[in-house]
C-alpha cells in the first residue's frame, strides 16, 4: 500500500477538491479500470473508465484492528453478451481501490491514497427485468487465508521437488484403486 497520505493529497483535501475511487480489478479476462466518475479519465498512464452510479464498492472500512474484512466490487446494467464471454475463475487475483481528487484542470492530483489492497475470491452475476446483468466480485483483505483450507494435495512429484532422494509417496497412487480387508489383530 501506498504512504498513508502524502502532502499534495492532503493539500487538496484541504482544498476540498473533487473526491473520487479508482478500482482496479485483476479479471482473468484482463485488468479492468474504473472510477467514480462519468466519461474516461487519464492517470499513472492509463485510462480508467467512468462507472458513475453503476458501480459500488462495499463496504470500505479502515480499522487498526487485524481483521477480515470482506468487500464487493460490483456493476450494474452490464450487456449480457458482455457477460457471456467472461471467465468467472477470479480466486486469488488482486483487487486495488484508490481515494483521489481532481485538481482545477480536471486531472488527478498526484499521489492517490491507496485505501484497499485485497484479494479476489468468487464472482457472481444477477439479471434484471429488463434484461441488463450485474456482476459482483467478492474479496477479502487482511489474514484470511490462515482459515482458508488448502486447495491442494501433497504428490509424489511435489514431494520429489523438495526431497529427491525420497520415495515415500510413490506407492500412494498404487493404493488408491486398491481393496483392503482390515481385520483386528
């Protein structure tokens, strides 16, 4: 994360500049890029799409506390011929929101504060009457993952990247198809 504020930034909160969010959504379908506002809008390089009203970020909470906190990044009226074409594996990717302002010239004033940091979990999608999707994608910050179980399994090939010399596993997979009469003894 960025400096928790820098002097040109709380310079123009001083001033009462324009406030704004910059998401950044890493889709496996590419990076996505919006604000708050309406219309495209240039900053550190790249364009950044205008969501308006269509789009919400909940809730954004700032805590000293060492919690998980779970937030959403959504878009309303999205084309559904849009939606059709998107991958929904988002697990594990980042998600990045950013608190700016406008300066006079309507351009983002140097050093926005960084404000989220999290990681994507799951997508989700809604239609409504008239026919238009909302999607949503859930994330989460802080320490989630120590109460996440693990997504994966100890092989004998990931067993022979660490120790080659170990053959511990490689009877596993003869096991697996294999039936056993278990008896006391």
């Amino acid at each position: 994360m960025s400096p928790p504020i820098t002097f040109r930034m709380a310079e123009a909160l001083r001033k009462r500049r324009p406030l704004f969010l910059l998401a950044e959504i890493e889709h496996p379908d590419g990076t996505a890029r919006f604000w708050s506002g309406v219309g495209r809008l240039r900053w550190n390089g790249l364009v950044w799409i205008g969501s308006g009203a269509l789009g919400t970020i909940t809730p954004i909470k700032r805590t000293s506390e060492l919690v998980i906190q779970e937030l959403t990044f959504a878009l309303a009226a999205v084309d559904p011929a849009i939606v059709a074409t998107l991958n929904d594996d988002v697990r594990n990717r980042a998600g990045r929101v950013w608190l700016a302002c406008l300066d006079r010239s309507g351009n983002v004033v140097a050093d926005p504060m960084q404000i989220v940091d999290a990681e994507l979990d799951y997508q989700s999608f809604s239609a409504s009457e008239e026919g238009k999707v909302g999607i949503a994608i859930t994330a989460r910050t802080g320490f989630y993952t120590l109460e996440r179980a693990l997504d994966e399994a100890w092989t004998t090939e990931e067993q022979k990247l660490l120790y080659p010399d170990d053959s511990g596993l490689d009877m596993i997979s003869g096991l697996q198809n294999q039936t056993l009469q278990w008896t006391p003894s």
